[in-house]
C-alpha cells in the first residue's frame, strides 16, 4: 500500500503520476475497508456472487424498469411475481439477477429509454 501513497511518489514525478498513485492508493483503501468488516465482506460476496451468477443463470423473464415500483424509505424497487411473491431488489442491484422472495423465478432488469 505504501507504493501508491501519494507521499512516497518520486520528487521527479508527473502531475498525472502523481494522480494515478492517490487514486490507485484510495481504491486500497476503499478495499480494505470492505474486505477487513465481516459485515461489509459479506455483503461485498454476496453482489460477487449474485453477479457472477447473472452471467450463468438465465432469467425467466425481462422486466423494464418503468414497471417497478420504487420505494425511496428502503431504496428499493419493487415487482409482484406470478405466485403472490414479489421481487424486491435494492437500488444498487438493479444489474444483478433478482429473485421472488417466495419461489425459484428470477428477473433480469433492463432498462429500454436507454435503447433509444
């Protein structure tokens, strides 16, 4: 970590070396954070997997966003399934394969105003 403090870059170095240490030195940071807070490392697995598993799982359906319904309290968006379960995906999830919170379906999020 100590390489990319921001105070142990080179006297001769560039105003963009300069950057790039304190950036690369804050994303460290930022890391060890997440990665030394049980409770942060556990959340910070569960998006790894959730993402990884967008990738191997298909979704049973496409949902557009305008169809969900959001609540700002919970930051949350909202979708009713089929079984009288609904989906409930938090704000910064909305990338990731989502899961009734009563049976197996699952939904992939897209978003088609972005498409025009």
């Amino acid at each position: 970590m100590t390489k990319y403090s921001p105070d142990k870059v080179s006297h001769n170095a560039t105003e963009e070396d300069i950057d790039k240490a304190r950036e690369n030195y804050f994303k460290l940071q930022d890391a060890w954070k997440v990665l030394s807070d049980p409770d942060l490392r556990k959340q910070y697995d569960a998006e790894l997997t959730a993402d990884t598993l967008k990738y191997d799982t298909p979704a049973d359906s496409e949902v557009d966003i305008s169809e969900l319904d959001y609540n700002t309290d919970d930051n949350c968006y909202y979708h009713p399934c089929r079984c009288g379960g609904e989906f409930e995906i938090p704000g910064s999830n909305l990338h990731l394969l989502s899961y009734c919170n009563t049976c197996s379906l699952s939904i992939h999020i897209i978003d088609t105003s972005k498409k025009k």
